[in-house]
C-alpha cells in the first residue's frame, strides 16, 4: 500500500480487520488528518483501538444497512474467500470507494501444496480447504481469481502480486498449519479424504527438522474507481 500511494489524511476502511494490526498501520499512514474506520462482526479485539482516536463499526458486510460512507482506500485481507457471495461483496466495496480510490484485497492461492512431494502433506491439505469451503464456503483459490473479479466489479488500474511463505521447521507458517489441524481434526476426518493417521503424520512432518515446504500464497490485488464515470 506504501508503493501504491497512500497518503496523510486519507479516509480508510479495513475490512474484516481482526485484531486490527493493519488498522493501525493505516492510522499511522494516514496521520492525524486521516480518517481509520475498522469493520467486523466481532469488534472484541478492535475496541481497544477507540482509544488511538480509530473508528470500530461492528457489521456485516452483507447487510443492506451497512453503509459506512465513501474511501480513499479500502482494505480486505483474508475475507472475501470466506464468504460465499464474493462478487456481491467486492462489488459493495467497490461502491464505497470515492472516484480514483483503491481497493485493495488479499486472499489466498493453493500454490504450493499440490505439488509438495509428502503425499499424506497433499491429501490432509486438500481435506482442510474441502472442510472449510463445505462449513462456510471457503473458497481457498480465489486469490488466483483476484484482479478478473476486481476487473469485473468495476475498477481499473489493475495489479497484484503474490507471497508465499516457506513451511519449515520453526516457521510462522508451519505452527500456524499445527495449530489449525489440532483445532480442525474432526471436520477434516469428516471430509473422508484424510483420516486420524495422516493428521498426525502431517503434523510430525510439520514440525520436523528437515521439512522445507510450501504451503497457501497470498495474492494481494488491488484496483482504482474510475475518476468519471
């Protein structure tokens, strides 16, 4: 977003904002003639930013009632694949956007998995993304559709680019996939594409010292809305 342009006093929406780490990072951005306004369905880690003069609007964004105003610069990280109606959700961003303003938008890419050489690593993965896309409608490949669905809600200027992060022994990555399974287990068993055994085969693979792996890619892409339409 810093190689985008974003500037002092700008007007921002974080989308989905979470524990609000991004939120915070716009605020400092966009300085104190800026405007930061939060959105999620559950705010509990958001309301401590009140106090850093940060807006925090509790909401759905699929709610005809949310109306938060119009922006400079929108942000979603790791959202829109989570909601099954993502065309109607970009195109309601895109719609908040002042003329000129950038939406940007992460979300994930499965390019590393299918080709790691650990099968039971390829078949309890592919069981995860199938559990998530049958319990709320997860779509884990979307971030490869990004910039034609950012294209197709009505903005230019198209860009993206793409990170993928190692899966290693001691990496953020490899706990973080550790921790979903544990949590994850009996959906996962439940999709019948993986069971018990090669969860706990693929976490001792996670964590062992000579496991160097891929694992999602984020796909960051972003878009301006026409200055005169």
């Amino acid at each position: 977003m810093d190689a985008l342009g974003i500037r002092p006093g700008w007007r921002c929406l974080d989308v989905g904002a979470g524990p609000g780490s991004i939120t915070g990072w716009l605020a400092e951005r966009t300085g104190d003639g800026g405007e930061v306004l939060a959105v999620d369905r559950d705010t509990r880690f958001l309301e401590p930013l009140r106090q850093q003069g940060i807006g925090v609007l509790r909401a759905d964004l699929l709610d005809p009632a949310t109306d938060p105003g119009l922006f400079d610069l929108i942000h979603a990280r790791f959202v829109v694949m989570h909601i099954r109606e993502r065309g109607q959700v970009l195109r309601r961003l895109a719609s908040w956007l002042r003329p000129g303003g950038l939406l940007v938008v992460g979300d994930n890419a499965d390019l590393g998995t299918p080709g790691s050489p650990h099968e039971r690593y390829r078949t309890t993965m592919g069981a995860l993304w199938l559990a998530l896309e049958q319990a709320i409608g997860t779509d884990v490949d979307h971030g490869r559709r990004l910039p034609a669905a950012l294209a197709a809600a009505g903005l230019v200027d198209i860009g993206a680019a793409v990170d993928i992060p190692p899966v290693g022994p001691g990496t953020p990555m490899s706990r973080f996939w550790r921790l979903t399974l544990a949590q994850a287990r009996p959906l996962v068993v439940a999709t019948g594409l993986a069971d018990h055994a090669d969860v706990d085969a693929v976490q001792a693979y996670l964590e062992a010292p000579d496991t160097w792996d891929l694992s999602l890619g984020l796909v960051t892409a972003w878009g301006r809305r026409p200055r005169a339409e």
